[in-house]
C-alpha cells in the first residue's frame, strides 16, 4: 500500500510541477495588454500562406 500510495504523491507533484512551469511560462509572455497575439507571431515566424493553412487544418482536425 506505500507504494500506491508514494506514486499517487509522485504523480501529485509531477503534476504541480508541471502547472507552475505552464504558469511561469505564461507569465513570461507578459500582460494581454502589452502581448503580441499569437496570430500575429506565427504569421511572423513562418509566413502569413503557412500561417493560414496551419490554423486551418488544425481547426479542420479539430470539429471532427
């Protein structure tokens, strides 16, 4: 039963510690206010045709 009970607690902190990594990495992209949005990042980082069609397949996997 320790054993479960050690991997529960295991998994608990993984997970905790996953959550403050996405934080701080949200954090780090700043307020919403003073943020470049995504769209407009992407586009810049491989092109606006790329971009479009990116977004768009995925949207497209995405309703299925």
């Amino acid at each position: 039963m320790s054993k479960n009970v050690n991997a529960i607690v295991t998994h608990q902190e993984k997970r905790a510690a996953g959550t403050s990594l996405l934080l701080r990495h949200c954090r780090s992209m700043g307020t919403a206010e003073n943020r470049v949005p995504a769209r407009i990042r992407l586009e810049r980082a491989i092109g606006a045709e790329l971009a479009r069609r990116l977004v768009t397949s995925l949207t497209a996997h995405s309703r299925r």
